[in-house]
C-alpha cells in the first residue's frame, strides 16, 4: 500500500479494527475450512467492516452491501482464481476484493494511488473482467467460456448481473448468444430492483411479477427439493429436471423469457439466506449447458437507512465516523455558483414553459443528470429508458422526426456507448437532437472508465455535429438556448462535474451566434484558446500574468465545431503563439481543429502549442489531483504560460 495513504488512514483503521474472523480470511481458499455457521458470522462480520470503511473513505457501498452472502458463498464453492468471477460494473465487488487479499487496502478505494472502484484486472488475479459500464459480463463471460472450451480446459465461470444492468441491450445480445451456444457458464441475476434509481421498463416489471406469483414460488421450492432427492447429479438426471422445469414454467409463466433464450432458469431464490444459497449453488453445480440463477438481495442490506431510502445508499461521502448519505450521482452542494449540472436543470424547465415541444431522456440516470426536478414538472414530457444508451439515442431521434425537441441528457462516457446510433441515426439524418453531457473531463474517483475526456474528438468528426462546451453558468443556458433554436441537426453542449463559476439565474438565456468565439482578454505575442471549464482558470491566469507585466490573450472557444475561423484567423496575424487547452484527450479535440483550420486559411505564422490530456487513460483519484497530473492545474498552466512569454520576449 502506498505509505502516504497508509499515515492518511491510520486513525480510520483504529477506529475500524479487522473482526476476529475476518482477520483469518487472506484468500478465498480459506473459506473452505469454515462451517455453515462461521460462514453466517463471517458475512456479519463482512457487512460491518466494509460499512465502517466506506463510510469513512467514501464510495459505492449499496450494492456491495447487498451481496454479502452470495459474495462468501461463491468463493466459498467455488476454485477461485482458476473458476472465473465476472462482476457487472463492479459496484457490487467490495466484499470480493476484501477476501482477495485487499481487506487493509480498502481504507485506498476510489483514492489516487489506492485501488479501482471496480474490478481491475491490473489489480488482482481474482478480478476477471474489468467494466465501470454496465450490462457487459454476459457477453465477456461467453467469450471467457468459448476460449476455455477451445483450449480443453474446465474451469467454471459465472457471472454476477445485476437487474439494473439487465435493463441494458447488450445484456439481451449477450443471453441470446450465449443461450444457443451450449457452453457451461452460470448468469446469476441479482435482483434489488434497484440500478441506482428504481429500475424501469418491461423486463423489471417481468422480473417483480415472476418473484411474487405465489404458484411460481411453489414450483420453485418443489423443482430444487426435487434436485436434492436425486442420486445422481449428472448428464440425464440434469436433462430431467430441465425438461421438468421447462413444462411447468410453460404452463404457470408464459413470458418464460429466459427459457426461451436457453437458459436453465431456477429462482427464484432469498440472497441473504446463507444456506439456501449455497445448498442452491451446490446443486446446480453439476449441471451443464447454460444456467441462470435468479437471486434475491436488498441494496444497502444491514445499512440503517437501506430500506426507507435504498437509491440513497449506492454511494456515500467519506471523512465521517458515522455513514452520511448522498445520492449516487448529485452533485455536492456549495457556497457559491452551483455546479453545471444544476445550471442545466434550472434552465431546462423554462425553456420547456416556452416550448412545448422540449422533451428530456436519461439513460437510468435521473439523478445523476438533475432530471428529477424536469420530471416532477413535466411527467409526461420526461423519459427514462434504463441502462440503454443506445436506445436512447435513437429514441431521441424518433422523437425529433416526429416534431419533439428532445434534450437527451447522458454521461459524455456513457455516450460513448451508443456511437453508431449518434451518426446513423441522428446525424445521417440531420435530427435536431440536443446532447448534454454531464461529467466531461476528469470526473475523480471513478476513474477511467468515468471520465469524460473523448467527447470533444468522437463528436467533432461526425458531420453536422454541433460541438459546444461553456466557460460559466450563463454561457451553458445560453448554449442550451442555442442549441434549441437550432434545426439543422444534432447540437452538443459538454460540461464537467464542477462549479458553474459565474450563473444569474433570473438571467433570460440568449441564443449564440454559431460558432462564435469571444476574445475576452486582447494580449500580445501570445494568446491561450480555451474551451469549456479551463477558460474561467485561464482568465485568472492572465489576471496574475498582467501583474507581471505579460499581457496575455485569453479566447472563449465556446464551439469546438463549427470554429470562430474569421476569429481564428485574426488571432493568427495578431499572435506569434496560439495555445489551446482543453480538458480532453489531445488528440482531435480543439487543439486539433484549430491546426487543421489554420492550414486551410493558409496561416503558417503563429506557433502552436496543443496542451490536453496525454494518450493514455487517466487513474482515479481527486479531480485536483488528476488536473495535476496531466499538467492540467491552475499552477501549471501559470507557470507554463510564464516560460512561453519569457521565452518570447
């Protein structure tokens, strides 16, 4: 463990002390040696631990909490590391990488130089597949299982999907494949009804219907009592009892959809009864082909307020002795300016009083985005399609073609996801659809399958793609005013998870000339072009530079796409340096837009210095933390920009 958070969290682990019996627990191997009933005290002893440590350091700790028991008793029956683990996102994964050996490192969780938030397989041998997406482990454990045929081996491999993630379509492309494959690998649903807000759609609706019909409970119970009574386990005994399951699942469930995919279904079945789940595993064990396990948990089980406020406890904030809930994705609330997001919630609501056509779509993350406030206004002008981005999208498109004006508001990295859907749907088309992306740049903790740093280059290479990002508050309600009166395709207004710097909310947001820049500080041999957050950081640098006696140039680049190109080329005769910065990756992001564009107005007198984020992805940690690694911080940037002036004078 890296020594300088180990003196950080020294006083945390006196306050924590290990449990007698956890303390004997270095790997999964030795739950083996343990009976049914230090099985039981080992997840009491589970559950506490990592709710006193999360509680003090922060992090994901709802659904962790809620796969106590189905965590010890898969490492419990289970060949770990030869059998194979796939956990859906990771969330749920604390209580494993407390039995793989990282029960002291979990005081580093989420922290720069500590361990992943989510399974890593950089980290331990125990983490198979690594994902902060989620719907992805049916899909990677086929391919797992299809390499481990291949080569003639026999390790298991199951899976842990949450039903969240089974709001997903890749989820569905994963069953549907690996149904008709034949392969032995075992999906265990984990159903707590909850993703991060309560799920929606058809299939949790399925779901909720086939855990509470009492005649499907009854065959439940007969159909494994009747497993147990057989003598033999093997290839015809497990042929029976599928056919069984199969005839009667036909009759009492007709949308038997996981059957009709090819799965062996069984469930479903109470994931806090320690007995019942591994007598449960035990059994289907043997069986071949594939299997899907539907268990029952309780996100945030054994936390004080799981079962009043269960959506409140899928993360909690650290630095206190005692839990203190957030949701999941809400922004912290502080003095001053608040952050874009709330900017953008604010805002939307009024531009909808004036249009009735505006529309808001989240993919599952209405929290996160600030829709809650939109649907309670508007309920019937509000939609949440679940962990389907992609569907999202072309929904959004749907929309836009029949006349609506939708805002779809999603994550820049889960946007990503649905990149065909973006060009073929949307842009091929030239649907006036309205793309807010929450998070872009370095998010913090969640790391690099969280951050939003490739949105700039995958949107600014779709034609007709309106790429945008804002310095402050106001800049954001006018660009979502812009984007609105725009009609001639799709429109992108990027922002990070940070304060919105300067916001009047009774302000009336105003439409933008497109592609207009604003040259906010005229300097003199060298001028920084920024987009987005950095022009705020940039604009106090000139202040402190100015005192210097270094006049430096600062331009708002508010459009990444279409570029400010009559601007563009008067700073180029102004300015022996152009410097760009831009909290993306640095390649084909602004930086890139501003060399190709000045090689078409044929200028080749200024310098140009592209400074963004390095071609390679960024760890976890604070969003301060990480601005400094990549040279990003505002001391940095002072300091570079000194040594530029310098060296031009």
């Amino acid at each position: 463990m890296d020594s300088a958070l180990a003196k950080k969290w020294e006083w945390a682990r006196r306050e924590v002390p290990v449990p007698p019996l956890l303390a004997t627990i270095q790997a999964p191997s030795d739950l083996k040696a343990l009976t049914r009933a230090e099985l039981k005290q080992l997840a009491v002893e589970l559950r506490d631990y990592v709710l006193q440590v999360v509680s003090r350091t922060g992090g994901h700790l709802g659904a962790s909490l809620g796969v106590v028991e189905l965590t010890v008793a898969l490492h419990y029956l289970y060949d770990m590391p030869r059998d194979k683990i796939i956990w859906d996102v990771g969330h749920q994964s604390y209580i494993h990488k407390v039995l793989t050996g990282r029960r002291e490192d979990l005081f580093t969780i989420r922290q720069y130089g500590g361990i992943s938030g989510f399974c890593n397989i950089t980290e331990s041998p125990y983490d198979v597949f690594g994902a902060g997406h989620a719907s992805t482990s049916i899909s990677a454990a086929l391919g797992i299982a299809t390499a481990r045929d291949l080569a003639g081996d026999g390790y298991r491999v199951v899976t842990v999907t949450g039903d969240g993630a089974m709001t997903g379509g890749l989820a569905y492309e994963g069953l549907n494949n690996a149904g008709v494959s034949g392969r032995n690998l075992t999906v265990i649903l984990n159903d707590n009804s909850m993703s991060i807000s309560p799920n929606v759609g058809a299939i949790s609706h399925y779901l909720t219907n086939l855990t509470t019909h009492p005649l499907v409970k009854k065959v439940r119970h007969e159909v494994l009592s009747l497993i147990g009574k057989l003598p033999s386990v093997g290839e015809p005994a497990g042929e029976l009892v599928k056919r069984l399951e199969k005839a009667i699942k036909s009759v009492l469930v007709p949308a038997a959809l996981f059957q009709s995919l090819g799965f062996q279904y069984f469930g479903p079945v109470d994931g806090h009864d320690m007995d019942e789940i591994i007598d449960v595993l035990e059994r289907l064990k043997p069986l071949s082909g594939p299997v899907l396990l539907h268990v029952l948990t309780r996100k945030g089980e054994g936390h004080p307020q799981a079962a009043s406020s269960p959506d409140r406890v899928h993360a909690v904030k650290g630095r206190s002795p005692t839990p203190k809930l957030v949701r999941s994705a809400e922004p912290a609330a502080a003095a001053g300016p608040p952050v874009y997001t709330k900017v953008f919630v604010r805002t939307l609501p009024r531009l909808a009083e004036r249009d009735p056509r505006i529309v808001a779509i989240t993919a599952a993350m209405a929290d996160g985005t600030g829709l809650v406030e939109f649907q309670k206004d508007y309920p019937r002008r509000f939609f949440d399609v679940g962990i389907a981005e992609a569907h999202a999208v072309t929904f959004a498109a749907g929309l836009a073609r029949a006349g609506a004006r939708p805002a779809a508001a999603i994550y820049s990295t889960f946007l990503q996801r649905a990149y065909d859907q973006l060009i073929h749907d949307v842009a091929l088309q030239r649907l006036p659809v309205v793309f807010c992306l929450d998070r872009a740049g370095l998010v913090g903790a969640d790391g690099p399958t969280h951050h939003g740093v490739f949105d700039l280059s995958y949107l600014r290479l779709i034609p007709g793609m309106v790429v945008s990002a804002p310095r402050d508050g106001n800049e954001l309600a006018d660009l979502l005013a812009t984007a609105f009166a725009h009609t001639e395709g799709p429109f992108a207004i990027r922002y990070p998870k940070a304060s919105s710097v300067n916001w009047e909310e009774s302000r009336q947001p105003v439409p933008l000339p497109l592609g207009s820049w604003s040259e906010l500080r005229r300097g003199e041999g060298v001028a920084v072009l920024a987009t987005g957050a950095p022009v705020a950081v940039l604009e106090a640098v000139a202040d402190r530079l100015a005192g210097e006696g270094m006049s430096l140039g600062v331009v708002n680049c508010r459009f990444v796409k279409p570029l400010d190109r009559d601007l563009l080329a008067s700073l180029a005769r102004r300015y022996r340096m152009l410097v760009t910065v831009e909290e993306g990756t640095i390649h084909g992001g602004l930086g890139n837009a501003v060399q190709e564009t000045l090689r078409q107005l044929g200028e080749s007198r200024p310098e140009l210095l592209m400074l963004g984020l390095p071609d390679r992805f960024i760890t976890h940690g604070s969003r301060e933390q990480l601005l400094s690694e990549v040279g990003l911080a505002p001391t940095q940037l002072e300091q570079r920009l000194r040594s530029l002036w310098r060296e031009l004078e």
